[in-house]
C-alpha cells in the first residue's frame, strides 16, 4: 500500500501531491490493478490534513480511470501507467544510487541534491525541445 507524503516547501497543493505520487506509483509499477489506496480516514490521520483534500484527489484519479471506489469498502487501482521501460528502472535506479552517493560526498545536502537534479533535468529536457 502507498504511503503518502507531504512537502509543505514544494508550493505544490497537497491534493495535487497526493494524486502526483499515486502516479508515481502506478508508473514504477508500485502500485497494481486491484490494490486498495488508504482510505480517507488513514491518510488524514497520518498527514493531519483536510478530508476534503484526500476527497479531491481520489475524484480526481477516478475521473481519470485510474480508481474506483466502492462505497463502503475503499478505493481501488483500476489501471496502471507502467511500459515497457519498467525492465529499464532497476539499472537507472542503482546509477542514480551511485550517482546521489557521490553528490553526497561531494557534500551537497538533499535541497541541493534536488536542487541540481530538478535544474539539470528541465534543462535537458528543454535542449531535447530545442
């Protein structure tokens, strides 16, 4: 089961966080069909944010056919995001270890880490555009 987070830095809604890492989740192959979100109870204690919040997220992947929910019982997965590059993810995932292993020793602390990560990654991605 996930087990949500929130980033009050981020300046990302926290509903919007929420349906962001069941994506996540459903892209990485962490989540399948069938398997049951927190309920909205479990998440507002946990997080200690607004049910309507939990509400708002939920509806917003339902909308988009990637859970239903069953009164009474939960929300479910209804479909995941995963391709073919899931075989991919073990690999990248030990270089990008190895690689975050060596910006810390090098000394950077996690907002640099991401800092320098988020920059790199937009800028490539604007050069691929470009």
């Amino acid at each position: 089961m996930i087990e949500f987070h929130l980033d009050g830095r981020s300046g990302v809604s926290p509903y919007l966080q929420l349906v962001r890492q069941v994506r996540q989740a459903l892209r990485l192959g962490l989540l399948r069909e069938g398997d049951q979100l927190p309920t909205v109870k479990e998440v507002v204690t946990r997080l200690a944010i607004n049910p309507n919040t939990v509400l708002k997220a939920y509806r917003e992947l339902e909308h988009e056919g990637l859970v239903a929910a069953r009164p009474g019982v939960g929300t479910f997965v209804t479909r995941t995001l995963t391709d073919a590059s899931l075989a991919a993810h073990g690999p990248l995932r030990q270089e990008l270890r190895r690689w975050l292993a060596k910006a810390r020793r090098a000394g950077l602390d996690e907002e640099s880490i991401e800092a320098l990560f988020t920059t790199t990654f937009r800028n490539s991605a604007q050069e691929e555009i470009a």
